[in-house]
C-alpha cells in the first residue's frame, strides 16, 4: 500500500511533507526535553 501511494505522482510531494513533519516533530521532541530538564534543576 505505501509502496503504491509513493509511486504516484505525488510520491516527491509526500515524502517532501512526511519529511517535514518528522523533523518538526523530532524539534519539538527535543525543545520540549530540553525545557522539561531545565525547569526539573
């Protein structure tokens, strides 16, 4: 099923937005770590 929607013409454009929100998602992750260790010293 994945390998038929990124064989489509949009696959570029897909894997472009799923790029993106993986590495907002992964610095969001991170930010909030970061904010959580600080408030915990």
């Amino acid at each position: 099923m994945l390998l038929e929607i990124f064989s489509s013409p949009l696959a570029s454009g897909a894997q472009l937005f799923l790029l993106i929100v993986c590495i907002l998602a992964g610095l969001g992750a991170g930010l909030s770590a970061m904010d959580f260790r600080k408030t915990n010293k």
